[in-house]
C-alpha cells in the first residue's frame, strides 16, 4: 500500500490537527525564519506527534508553501470582513484608516507574524505565486479603480510594513488625511 493510499483510507483522528502544524509554523518561520522550520520545530511548536507533519505534508517546501498560502487566505479574507463594514460606516478613506488602526494596533501580533512570515519566504522562488498574490490591492480593489487600488495597495503595504518593522502603531486619524488624497475624498 504506498503513502498515498495510507493517507485516503486512514481518516485524522484530530480534523484541526494540520491547521495547528500551518499555524505552529507560521510563528517558526516568523520568530526564527524559513531555515528553523523543520517538521520538529512545526510539531513541538503545534504539540503534535512529529510523524503528524509527514502525515500531511510530504517535506518541509510542502509545509511551507501550504502555511503560506492558508495565512496569506486568512489575511485577505480577514481584511475583506473587516473592510465592507468599516468602508460603508466611514467611506473608503475613513475605513482604511480604520482598517490601519485595527491591524497596527488591536491585531498587532497578528500582523508582525504575518509580516515575519511573508518577508521570511521572499527569496524563495517556488512561493513565488503565492507571495505575489499576498497584496492590498487586491483588497481593496472592489472599492475603487485600478489605479487607485494599486496606489492605496502600496501605501498601505508601506505603512503596515513600517508599523511591523519601526514597531510603530498607526491610528485612523494619523493616516485618513493621506488616505483621502489618494481616494479623493470617495
């Protein structure tokens, strides 16, 4: 019986199992960078048996660009949540800032591990895709043009970068003047 098979007959005991193996690496990879992560840093970390990891992933690039991708959709899907609210009760601007203030401040772990993470798999050409779909723009573009969204993408990929490595929170009220000279006041 190879691997494979094992694997679609077997059924986890645990279902949550491999999200605390992506989760407990993410915080690896975020604290210490890509080369600490291995299966046993990833298991001790998610307090799972080590042969758990091999279970679900087949070696430590599989790890890492499936810990990627399932923060990188929790992020996006966090900040859309977050965002539709926020942008009808305040307008694009004012939600944005709203949005900065939020993550900066009351998600901040959140953010530096996320942060930690996507700096961390830069050079490492087969995540490419997935870091390169890991962007403000793409969030915000239901709300507003082309243009506009990439140039309101870098802004705020520039201040939450700034926020995680200046260890600099930002508040609604010190980023919506900037924020609404770029969205002309929508």
């Amino acid at each position: 019986m190879t691997l494979q098979q094992t694997r679609t007959k077997r059924r986890p005991n645990d279902p949550a199992r491999r999200q605390r193996i992506i989760e407990a690496a993410a915080r690896v990879v975020a604290e210490h960078g890509v080369d600490a992560l291995t299966f046993r840093a990833a298991a001790s970390r998610a307090k799972v048996p080590l042969g758990s990891t091999t279970y679900y992933f087949a070696d430590k690039e599989d790890l890492l660009a499936s810990t990627v991708r399932a923060i990188r959709e929790r992020n996006q899907k966090s900040f859309q949540d977050m965002l539709e609210p926020l942008i009808a009760e305040h307008g694009l601007a004012g939600g944005l800032a709203a949005l900065v203030e939020e993550v900066t401040v009351r998600q901040r772990p959140q953010l530096v591990l996320e942060y930690g993470l996507y700096l961390s798999t830069l050079h490492r050409p087969a995540l490419r895709p997935d870091i390169t779909q890991w962007l403000m723009e793409a969030t915000v573009r239901p709300y507003c043009d082309e243009q506009t969204a990439r140039l309101l993408g870098f802004t705020l990929e520039g201040i939450l970068l700034q926020s995680v490595m200046e260890d600099v929170m930002f508040f609604a009220t010190d980023v919506e003047p900037m924020l609404a000279k770029i969205t002309d006041g929508k």
